[in-house]
C-alpha cells in the first residue's frame, strides 16, 4: 500500500476493501456497520482474554449490560446537550389497526412513515460505563471505593468509510468509583496496564492527550477545557493509515460528573469520582489484523502465545 | 414458591424479585431490560460452548452480526406488515447547533425534542437471521446450500413483568439456505439436537407446533395459517412459574420466504428455502437457574460436566 499519494478517504476506503476481501469484515450497505467473520471474533475473543486474565487479581465486580438504556438514565447525563449528533433514540410502533394501515399507506406513498412511530423508554447505549451509574444512585461506596468490569456493544451515529469507525461496537471496560485518589490511581494504573496489555500483542501504541468529540462550538471550548485538564488520554495506533492515527483504547477521568448527577458517595460523604479505561474491541482486533497480516496462523509467536492462538 | 394462588403476573414479579435479589439480574427502571452479572454471563457463555462443541463437525460458517440493521433491509422484510409493533427505528439529531437549541429547550419545557430527530440509516435487528439474507442477495448456492452460526442481540419493543420477556436479548442461531429438502432436514435434525443438547443440561423441554406473535386481526389468520403448515416448533420449558411454560429455542421453516425476497437461489435456479434454529440464550440461562437453583456450584454433576462448570 502505498498511502502517501491517497487523500484519507481513499486509503479508507481502500483498507476496508482489503479486509472485505479478506472476509474479516461483511458490508452492510450502511457506512460503519459491519458483519464479521469467525476469525475476526475469535480475535475479538482471545484479546478480551488476554484482558481479563491480566485484570483477574484486582477481583472486578462483573456486570454486563445490553446496548440500549433506560431513556430516563440517558436524559440524566449530557450527552443530548454534549453528543447529540452521536445519539440513537429507539422509537417503535405504539399504534392501533388503524393507525398500523395509516403507517403502511404512508410508506406506500413514499412518505415519512416513521411519523407515526413514538419514542420508546430506551436509547442506545452510548458507552458502556452509562448504565452503570444509574444502578449505583443513592448507595454509599465502601472506602475501598468500587471496581466493575464491563463489555457492551455500544452506538454513535457517526457513518464513516473509516473501518476503524463504526457505529457500533465493543467496549471492554474496568471503571472505578471512589475518591478522587482512587480514580486518579485507576487511571494511571490502567493507563500503564493498557499500554503493557497492547504492547504484548505488537501494537507499539503512543500515549496522547485526547478530547471527545463536543458538538458545536461551545463544543469546541468544553474540548479544550478537558483537554487543559488531562481528562482524556487515548491509546492510539495506526489502523487504516499511518496519516492519521487510532484511538484504540481510551483512558478518562469524570472528576465527579457521574457522581453528583447520580448520587454516588464516598465513604467521607462526598460526590464520588469516577475514571475507566475503555478498550475499543474492533479496532484493536483490526489494529492487530492490519499490523500482523490478516491470518493469525501466520503472526509472531509471542502475540499468538499471549492470544492463546 | 405457591404459584397456584398467583397471578401470572404477580409470579413474574416474584420470579424477577428473586433473580435481582440473587444479583443474576440487574434491574434498569424499564421493565425487560436488565443487566447481568457475572455468574449469569458465564452459564450463557458455558452454554452457547456446548452448542459450539455439538455443531463443530457440521463446519457451518460463522457469521456475526451487531444489533442494528440496514433499515433498507429491514423494510425489505414483511416485519413492519407483520410486528409492526415489536420494532426498533434508531433515530438520531442530524441538524445544525440552532436545531440543537430547539430540541433542548423543547426538552426544558417538557415538549416532546424526539420530533427534532430524524430516522437514521439503521433499524435494531428483530431476529439474528435477518442481516444474514442480504449479504446473500443475487447469490446461487452450492448444490449443497449454506450452513451459518450466528449470534446476535435482537429488540423487541414488549415490555413485561416477565423476566423471560427481554426487549433485547441474545440469539444463537444455525441458519440453513438451500432446497426445500435442505431446509426441512436442517429443522428437523437441529428440532433433535436442540431437545438433546436442552435435556443434557437438565432441562426437559416439550416440542410445541408454535406461531410468531402477528399484529392485529390480519394477523390472527397468519398465525393460524403459520401455525397449520407446521412452520414453527417451539421447545418449552417453565421459567417463571409452570402456569405458562417458555419457549427457549424455536425452529422455524421460512418456505422460499428469504430466498424471494433476497433474490437467493438454489443450483438448480428455484428461490432457496431457509430454515432456522435460534436458542434463546437469555431464557435457558434463566431456566437453568429456575431448575438446577442460582448457584452453579451447586447444579447436578452431570450438568456441570456438560457446561465445564
């Protein structure tokens, strides 16, 4: 490949196409929505294992939640306000015979039918640490503070020809709720970890100062004040192109944001704090793919004996 | 539990009651949306590894699919005719930051801001078979079919007291496109297996001629239609009380349904028949700990052999 003379969306479009042939990816005919193949979930899985014997000592509390949430629970955050662009709202039919044929005849006559839809009582989820909090309002954290290990498939309205941007898709997750020590240490812990867990399997990650995405420009100055504040870092790597890097894990630190807006405490009495590491399972999985070849019969012996391939 | 005096619902409610006190369920505010904790995800896991020993040597292709669909494939379907309303229509904000301020100031008001969004590219996936056919669309079969292992989450917009009644869940599916012949042997052999694989873990399910819950009066005589043609089998089993037993897996017969609609056709140019089997995983990880208690320490020996428990 040689991706200097290609503008970013061919060399996009050209690595997508490369993992389509290879039959690790299955288009959809939506931008950023794939199917994948037994080999792509087996990497997917060895890697997530990888991870969890690595997390084992620390004894996470396990919780696993699906990809839509309590519409409530959304509302509670920021998102709307921060990531409305990102968001899914599910909305169904609630309607009778009548207005079923109403439905049908607009979508005959080529028109909004969804119209006639309603918003129901969940959203997608937009990272998987959300549903957690909610489950945690109104409860006191021992001092220990608490550790919970996560995976959901997640969702951001966002179609990209980018492979590595999809519009859903796994998160791994270990969050700490504590005082803030305990986050900061959670952070820096798996800041190192993280990098040591990619590092093992030949993805030779920077560590970078990141911010999400805000939208608008009052967006732009909430992405500089996090940014001001090391909030964010991102593990990053290349994926499609070596022109513009990946973020494949992230690490952040939420000060008392989800804390205070549901309710968490410390032992002392205070909003706690919160911090997670998020290991984006696709990208990873298409980081390695894309760094080894796409036969994992055929990577380096060290990166197949720490996957158990 | 003295289920003869309980309603139905009031025996959801104490099943549910039980399974959150437990910690196997986690419990989201909107009723058939929970999270699990880690005992419960490991029988699922445990659980879909026998049905991957089971079906090793029929080699059949592994296909894996997130739980968001093409909407255009979706509306290919007859789903919107026939569920109308178990659908899921992601929609999200597509507009400028003068738009968002409409949308969160008609949210400060109390208004409904969900007519700010628009419908995205993506529906949620009714069954883990749907985003299947289309990759298949325009294709001719071997004269030997396909053979495919799916696994998805899927959303049915039902909310329930019952805690078998999930809105979104995991199906584990074996897919069979081909002949008529083809198909109807796939259904029959894995209708076997699946009672075999069901009774090796302890649960003793009843094969019952079945039919798919159709909207409306229309839908009454497709039921019944589906119902005399003998297109679907449930296997059942109680989970929450023994007053109205639970499909856990089913097995359907589509006719050339898919293969029409998909423009999938056999060696000999006819419209492939499909035929399915799809284990409801969240259903029979909660039979098994109705029947065998919530502790899988504790479950018989030779269920736990079968499970590597």
């Amino acid at each position: 490949m040689c991706m200097a003379t290609m503008s970013l969306n061919d060399a996009y479009q050209h690595c997508q196409d490369e993992l389509v042939t290879a039959g690790l990816l299955i288009r959809s005919g939506v931008p950023g929505l794939y199917g994948f193949n037994g080999v792509f979930e087996d990497v997917i899985e060895r890697f997530e294992m990888a991870v969890t014997k690595r997390a084992k000592p620390l004894k996470a509390e396990v919780m696993r939640f699906p990809a839509i949430i309590n519409r409530k629970h959304y509302l509670q955050t920021t998102h709307i306000e921060n990531f409305p662009d990102l968001m899914g709202s599910v909305h169904s039919f609630l309607g009778n015979e009548r207005d079923h044929a109403k439905l049908l005849d607009k979508r005959t006559r080529g028109d909004d039918w969804t119209t006639e839809l309603e918003p129901t009582e969940v959203m997608l989820t937009p990272a998987a640490c959300y549903p957690l909090y909610p489950t945690a309002t109104g409860t006191t954290l021992a001092p220990e503070g608490r550790l919970v290990d996560l995976r959901s498939f997640v969702f951001r309205h966002e179609p990209s020809p980018d492979p590595a941007r999809m519009q859903i898709f796994r998160q791994r997750e270990f969050v700490r709720m504590g005082t803030a020590e305990q986050a900061l240490e959670h952070r820096a812990y798996w800041l190192q970890t993280g990098q040591e867990i990619l590092n093992s399997v030949g993805l030779q990650v920077d560590s970078v100062v990141a911010n999400d995405p805000f939208f608008g420009r009052g967006g732009r100055m909430m992405a500089v004040a996090q940014k001001e504040q090391d909030l964010k870092f991102e593990l990053v790597h290349a994926v499609a192109t070596t022109e513009k890097l990946t973020a494949i894990t992230s690490c952040n630190y939420h000060l008392d944001h989800f804390g205070h807006t549901f309710d968490i405490k410390t032992a002392d009495n205070e909003y706690a704090h919160t911090a997670c590491i998020g290991f984006g399972l696709e990208r990873i999985a298409l980081a390695l793919f894309m760094t080894h070849g796409f036969d994992p019969d055929h990577w380096p012996s060290d990166v197949k004996s720490v996957l158990a391939l």
